[in-house]
C-alpha cells in the first residue's frame, strides 16, 4: 500500500502534470515531507492523475431538520444499491430490498467506498444501513481513521462490552453506524470513484477539477 | 454487584437469584439475558471467525511508516485477507504497529447476519478488500481514507494495475511478487495474492450509474 509519503509524491506529481492548479498554489505546490493537511478536491486530483474517474460533489446546502443532511444519505443510499452491484439484474436491488423480510441482510458489492469530507476531518463511508420498509430510514456506515479499530467495532474491545440494549448488532457497531442527525456539518464534500478513464485524452481532459452541486 | 431490593444483601453479578433470601429482580433477569444474548452473539462470531481461520492460514497487516509500506505474514490466522486474531499475536508485535487492517467490511457483514436487533433492515457495504487504516498524526486522515479507498480498488485487475502503480512507481506489482516468493504456502498468504486468486473483479461497469 503506497505509505502518506509516497502519496504526497503522487499527488506532486499531479500537480507537475497540471492537474487542479488552484489546488496547488493553495498549498503552496509543495506537500512532500510535510504535515499539510489534504481534501477531497486533493484525492480527487491524485486519483485522475493516475486514470481513475473520481467525481466530486459537493453538498452545500443542510435541507434537512437541524442542519442534517438527507441528499447526502439518498445519495448514498442510490450508490449501494445500484442495479449492478453484485451480479444483480437491473432495477432489482431496491425492489427487492425494500421486499425483504424481516431478517437482516447485509451484502458485501464490488463497489468502492466514499470519501467523506466535512470542515476538519474526513472519513470513509464503507455503506448504508437501510430499513427495508423505509428507505428514509437510513445509517451510514463510516470507517474514521482517527480511531482504532476497536473503536469501530466493539467486538475488538477487551474486554467486550456489555449489551444492554438487546440489540447486540447495533451495539457492536455503534462505532461505525451513523444516523442523520450526527451529520450536521454545514458542508460536505463526496469522492466517488466510477472507474477507469476510458482514454488517455480523457483523463488528461480531467486537469481541471470541478465538482457537482447536490441542491 | 447487585443489591436485593428486599435483604439489601449484595449479590454477585452472576447471580440470578438474591443468595441470602433468593429474591430475583426482573431487571436484572433481563439484563443477564441481555448478556447472555450477546455472549451467544460474540461466540457465534468467534466460531464463523475460527471456522474461516481454518480455511486458510494468512495474516496480514500494513505496517505504514512515513516512508514504507510493509505486509506482515505470521501465525495468526485470517480468511480472505482478514485479521481474526489480536496484533499481540503476532510475532514481533511489539515492534509492529498496525495501521492497515483487512477484513473490517466483512466483520461488520458478519455482526448484522449473526448478531440481533436488526430485523427488518438491509445493509449494503463496499467491496470486502478494503483494509482499514487508523491514523496516529492528526494530518493524515486525508492519506488515511485514501489508502481506504485505494486498498478497495481490484489490484488483481490488469486494466487497473497501471493506474494503482503510479502511487508507488510500480510498488505494488513488486510487492506482490515478493511476498509470493517469500510465501509460498499459499497465494493467499497475502491480499494481493486473494485478489489475483480470486480473479479481476467485474471491471468498472458496475461501478458507472
């Protein structure tokens, strides 16, 4: 796995092959070897620079109650359930997933995660928890790197936590499922990856970074 | 400890009954239970864990310095490119800190099947490759969730490997390579060998709305 540094040198690189300037005179156009913080429109930039499509899109305004975000969720949620996720005929994976029963699924794609970006931090969407007779019902799953894994699964604790909830899975995964109101940063910024540049003069058209409004 | 409301005499908290005047108390009935469901849970867990360890003899870790990138083989066991087992296992644990951790989609995977509390909801998680990477200096959740994201990208996939060699000037083909050499138990022995084994993931069709 390529180490921070070796990405910083990638992400120089970018910038030397005139992807997202504004990007790097704002730092400077120098991050090897130092604590400068990067952001989606960096990972953006990294990724293209090596051929892969990543869109960014930027959600800016909170629709909805106390400052929460429910375009971010939907967005989510339509990613992980995608018609072609997983060998799935088209138009099949919502239907059948708001037709599920009772028991809980829960189905690793071959879809990648999301780059979550707010004021000060990011982290990595690794899914959605939906219930399946309301989609509206809905909980991120998110990965932070500023805690340990055992913070993100209790599982990994020692010694194991006690439940008292009668709801073990959701207990053990307290770390990890988010709900609505606990995103209520004024913005947030996605990187999703959709695959590889068909072209060369495709990515090389991608130089310029620019991100799509979720309004 | 729990006090019987009628004795007041402490009890152990295993006891379900008060031991001096054998009173029982519905909440902490209920909550031994609890317990009890969730020591099943756990158990249930560890044997789906042990059963996949079994299959398979691999353990794995990304040591990530400033400067390199390491994969760790040992004793401890995973399926599928995942850690089962605690990094004081590991040999030379002392001196191995551990930011890169596989597997952690699949144990959530595993918690919501076989855990309670979630009827009636459907979770749907990203590729079961990614390695989770916890970071230790405040600047690196950026690098952090990018080496998330890129672990999650099909290595095994030609049509990708051009694009994933440029973070590490052709690293990760190298890295491949050796630690097939150096381990030649199994190809899965390391996540890039799982992933080659498991063949080129369907190609970026799927991943395109």
């Amino acid at each position: 796995m390529p180490s921070v540094y070796e990405l910083q040198q990638a992400l120089e690189l970018a910038w030397k092959d005139g992807f997202d300037k504004q990007g790097s005179k704002q730092l400077g156009e120098r991050v090897v070897g130092t604590r400068k913080w990067i952001g989606a429109s960096d990972v953006a930039t990294v990724l293209r620079w090596a051929g892969i499509h990543a869109e960014l899109y930027d959600f800016t305004v909170a629709r909805g109650s106390n400052g929460t975000h429910p375009d971010l969720f939907n967005f989510v949620a339509d990613f992980y359930t995608t018609p072609k996720a997983k060998g799935e005929a088209p138009s099949s994976a919502l239907s059948a997933l708001m037709k599920s029963g009772s028991t809980p699924t829960a189905t690793n794609t071959d879809l990648p995660p999301i780059f979550l970006q707010h004021f000060g931090h990011s982290r990595t969407i690794v899914g959605v928890d939906i219930r399946s007779s309301d989609k509206n019902d809905a909980h991120l799953l998110i990965l932070d790197p500023a805690f340990s894994q055992s913070k993100q699964i209790a599982l990994r604790q020692r010694p194991i936590p006690i439940v008292r909830t009668g709801r073990p899975s959701v207990t053990l995964l307290r770390g990890v499922r988010v709900e609505a109101s606990r995103l209520v940063a004024k913005q947030y910024q996605l990187v999703v990856v959709k695959g590889l540049y068909p072209s060369e003069s495709a990515r090389l058209a991608s130089k310029l970074l620019t991100s799509i409004q979720i309004t | 400890m729990w006090t019987c409301k009628k004795c007041t005499f402490e009890n152990d908290a295993v006891e379900r009954a008060c031991a001096m005047c054998s009173e029982t108390d519905p909440a902490i009935l209920l909550q031994l239970q609890r317990e009890e469901e969730e020591l099943q849970v756990v158990t249930a867990l560890k044997r789906k864990w042990d059963e996949d360890d079994a299959r398979s003899s691999v353990f794995e870790e990304w040591e990530d310095g400033e400067d390199d990138a390491v994969v760790t083989t040992g004793n401890s066991s995973t399926s599928s490119g995942q850690q089962r087992s605690s990094v004081n296992n590991h040999p030379g644990a002392a001196s191995v800190s551990t930011s890169g951790v596989a597997g952690l989609t699949t144990q959530i995977a595993d918690i919501i099947r076989l855990g309670g509390g979630m009827a009636g909801r459907t979770v749907r998680l990203c590729t079961p490759s990614l390695v989770y990477f916890a970071q230790r200096d405040s600047y690196t959740c950026g690098y952090r969730n990018l080496q998330m994201l890129l672990s999650s990208l099909p290595q095994g996939d030609p049509k990708w490997t051009c694009a994933l060699q440029k973070f590490s000037n052709g690293r990760f083909s190298v890295l491949f390579v050796t630690t097939q050499i150096f381990n030649t138990r199994a190809r899965r022995h390391c996540a890039f060998g799982v992933r080659a084994a498991a063949g080129p993931r369907a190609g970026m069709e799927g991943w395109i709305r």
